[in-house]
C-alpha cells in the first residue's frame, strides 16, 4: 500500500502544481493535468513518428517513393552521389515538424531545458546500432551563443545518449572558434561560406583514429556536421557518424498515419 502511495506521489504532485499554475499544450493549447512530458499532452507527444523508411544509406534523406530502396538497399541520393560526405553515415530520427518542432524550438530558443530528457528519450528509442563509437561529440556553439543561451542543446542530448550507452561524451574535443549567424537564415551556398575556418580540433591526439559519433538536434541541409566531420577528419580521427534528432523534410515524406492522427487524434 505505501509502495502505491509512494509511486503515484509525482503525479499528484504534477496535479496539484498545474491545478494551481494552469499550463497548456503547445500544440494543442488543451490544459495539462497529469502528463509526464513537459509542455506537451501524451495525445500531442505520441504523433511524433519516424519518416518514411525508404532512406538515402548515406545521409538518412528520406526518399519519395519507398521503391527508391527496394532492389538497392544502399541506394545514395544525388546530392552524396555527387558531393560524397565526409562523415560515414548519418542518421536523422524525425520529421522536423510539430509537435516536435514547437518541443525543439522550446528547448532550443526558449530555454525550457526541463525537455532535454524526453527529447533525448525519443532519441534513445530508435538507436541505431552503435557498438563501435569511442567518443560521443556534440556539435558546439561559439563562445559568444553559448553565453547568450547559457546551455549548449547538443550537450544536454548527448549527455544524456552517452550515459545510455556507456560512452564518453567531450564537449572540448571539437570547438567553434569564429561566431557568425544562425545557419537557418543562409542559402545553401551561403551555409558553406559562413562555416568556414569556423570550428577547430584544440588537441589533435586526443581523438587520433577514434571513432567518433556527432550530435545535434536538427538537420537542416547537413552542412554543420558536415564541416564538423571534415574538420574532426583532418585532425586525424577515425569514421565520424552523425545522429540527430529532427530533420527538415517536404511534407510528401512524411508518413500519412502523422497527418491522420493530428487530424483524428482517437485514432
């Protein structure tokens, strides 16, 4: 009896502090009572579902049509086939798209860091096998961002992936060493430019043929981790995989069971 007591405290808890704090849903806007993900009601969190499963081999870009994968599991987009990344293999776990978007950008821009975990949780849900990393690196912001948002979102994901799997996580192995504005405002070509000379290897040795996995929370057109790896590379590292939580993609990519459950949520 005081086990049951004991185990359903948190959620009186829970109860009690919104009865008297009212939040709602940042997706639907209906008022939480009981459920377990910040901000979010389990009738919202539960839409976010993985992409199609017909996906580049090298870079996770979701393909149109699921044929694309059928007879040639290894099958490149065009843009690996003809600019070959320099990472190994990355792997993209979710639609960039509410209510995954409204978490990320909470987290990320609002500073509602108390998502780290769910989000990391979603993450650690669809792993893909990873028994041959030495070293968890997330993607790092510039002195001057990491003072403005005063937590680095990759470190917090990755803090929490590296314990899962019992892997060292370094948030000094890889630096960003020239500020410059967000990626998201910049044309691809612009991206390249703004990256340049942009992140630095501080002690070359300490990742010599180390096999390395880069985090970071959305993939927007790769050419973060990309300059990443490159630069991790010519340091001398081993293989660099990428993992990231959300990815932009075009709606007809998306799995319509999403569209159908936001439209019909008892479904």
């Amino acid at each position: 009896m005081s086990l049951s007591i004991t185990t359903s405290l948190p959620g009186l808890l829970r109860q009690a502090v919104r009865f008297l704090l009212p939040v709602e849903c940042a997706a639907c806007h209906t008022p939480l009572v009981d459920d377990p993900i910040p901000y979010f009601c389990s009738g919202c969190w539960n839409t976010i579902a993985p992409p199609s499963p017909s996906r580049c081999a090298r870079c996770d870009r979701p393909f149109v049509s699921p044929l694309a994968t059928t007879y040639s599991p290894q099958h490149v987009c065009q843009s690996c086939h003809e600019r070959p990344p320099s990472y190994t293999k990355a792997w993209t776990l979710y639609p960039y798209r509410p209510p995954l978007q409204d978490a990320i950008c909470l987290f990320k821009y609002g500073g509602k860091v108390s998502l780290a975990t769910p989000l990391a949780r979603l993450m650690i849900d669809r792993l893909p096998p990873l028994d041959e990393i030495d070293l968890i690196i997330p993607v790092p912001l510039h002195a001057e961002r990491l003072r403005e948002r005063e937590f680095n979102q990759s470190l917090l994901l990755a803090d929490r992936i590296g314990r899962h799997l019992n892997i060292p996580v370094s948030c000094t192995a890889l630096t960003r060493i020239a500020p410059a504005p967000p990626q998201t405002t910049l044309s691809r070509k612009e991206r390249l430019n703004n990256l340049r000379g942009a992140f630095s290897v501080p002690r070359p040795e300490s990742i010599t043929s180390l096999r390395i996995l880069l985090i970071d929370d959305v993939f927007t057109t790769g050419t973060t981790v990309n300059v990443c790896a490159k630069t991790l590379r010519k340091a001398g590292s081993g293989h660099v995989f990428v993992l990231t939580l959300g990815r932009t993609v075009d709606a007809s990519h998306i799995p319509d069971r999403i569209f159908a459950q936001r439209a019909h949520p008892l479904l």
